[in-house]
C-alpha cells in the first residue's frame, strides 16, 4: 500500500540540445514531502530526444532512491518519451528492440534503462502517470526545467535549489494550459522554437515588466514574489507578443 506520509510527487522534466545533435541539456525537478531537488546535467555531443529521456530517467531515480512507495505525477512535455515508455517499450522489448519499421530502436540503451527504473518502483509499490505538459507555455515548473536544460546544453554555471517548496519561487502545482494531447503533432514554427537560445526572459511583478539577460536575474526578481509571471523570450517579436498576452 502507498503510504499516506510521503504519498505524492511531482516531477517536471525537460532536454534541449543545440543542433540535434550538439551540445545538450537535461533539467528535472523533484517535489516530494514538502521539498523540492533540481536536477541537472549535460553532454557536449547529444540529441533533443536523449536528454528528454535522461531527464525522465534521473527523476524517477531519484524517487526510487527515496526508498519509499508513492504516487508519482512525471509531467513531460515529450510525447516520444510518454508514448515511448506507456505504449512502445513493451512491444520492443518482446520484439528484440525492433521497432514497427523492423528497424533498431535509437536510443535503447536509455529507454532500457528508463524501463528498469519505471519497474523497480512499480514492484516497489509505487504508482506511476505520466501527463503531457506543453512547452513554452507558461506553465512555471516546465519554464524552470526547461531554463535548467538549456542552460546546462550552453555551458552557463547552474545553481540547483534543494530545500524547502517554502521558500522556492516557482509554482509547481499550477497547470494554467490545457494541456493538448501527445499525439498532436507540433507544427515546425514551434519546433524550431523550442530549439531556440533565449534571446531575453521577461518578468511581471506587481505590474512592474523588467527585462533580464540571463535566468539569473530573472529568477532573482520574482522569487518569493506572489503573483509573479516569468518566461523566456526567443526574439525581439516574442518578447512583444509574452507582453501582449500579459495585458501590457
């Protein structure tokens, strides 16, 4: 039985890479039993699909290190890692990881060990679902995984939070998007955004709109503030049109 104590988590995940392949990144975040653990990482030679798949398989490691039984929410805005691990995995298992192509399945060893660690809990007693949170969005735990991996994928220092969902800055409950089905394909326009350096990140709080150059800063202006809205601009264009869907 799932114990009451420690029963849920959350887990927000997110990989970028520059080039596809190129340098990458992974960014995580854990919200467990009033506390919060970022995750990171990243590899100067990888893809998009690899560092979604590493994101997914350190949270879920982390949770399985807890030593306890849960009910996990990964919230995931990679449709190939959602139906990859719900739908796919089992029947390449059976069919020696060839897939529906009869060809190699890419990336098996990650998706080997995304397998192992999704049965380890579930043998353990925990529960597992995994829902489709969009990108670029506005939705804050997405936003903060995403600056995380990119981050990591360009090479900039990181400073991880650990500690108390009290004293962070981001809202890891909110789901403000509806979230679209995985199956929905993406049109290129946002593809290629999501493939995009920041070109700026905006900040909104108490009505006062400040523009930051790097995360950093950003960050460092709407901690602890209530209300506050953040998000990544990709263009002089997108920094006009998070403004204008903010009202200013």
């Amino acid at each position: 039985m799932v114990s009451e104590k420690n029963s849920t988590i959350i887990i927000y995940t997110d990989g970028s890479s520059r080039g596809n392949p190129g340098p990458g990144g992974w960014g995580t975040i854990v919200w467990w039993n009033g506390k919060v653990n970022e995750l990171g990482g990243g590899e100067r030679h990888t893809t998009n699909n690899r560092m979604e798949l590493t994101a997914a398989i350190e949270g879920l490691s982390f949770v399985r290190d807890l030593g306890d039984e849960y009910v996990v929410h990964v919230r995931a805005d990679s449709s190939y890692v959602i139906n990859g691990i719900t739908k796919w995995v089992a029947g390449w298992e059976r069919n020696g990881w060839i897939n529906s192509k009869k060809e190699e399945v890419l990336n098996r060893d990650l998706w080997e060990a995304l397998a192992g660690v999704v049965s380890d809990l579930k043998l353990s007693g925990s529960k597992i679902s995994w829902v489709y949170t969009p990108g670029h969005s506005g939705i804050p735990g997405n936003e903060r995984a995403d600056a995380i991996a990119t981050g990591y994928a360009d090479d900039e220092q990181q400073k991880l939070f650990s500690g108390s969902y009290e004293t962070y800055n981001v809202d890891l409950e909110s789901l403000e998007v509806v979230a679209i089905s995985p199956k929905q394909k993406k049109s290129p326009e946002v593809k290629a955004r999501e493939k995009m350096k920041a070109f700026s990140y905006l900040s909104l709080v108490n009505g006062k709109l400040t523009r930051h150059e790097t995360w950093a800063s950003c960050e460092k202006e709407v901690k602890g503030m209530k209300g506050a809205k953040y998000k990544k601009a990709v263009s002089a264009d997108d920094e006009k049109s998070i403004m204008k869907s903010w009202g200013i």
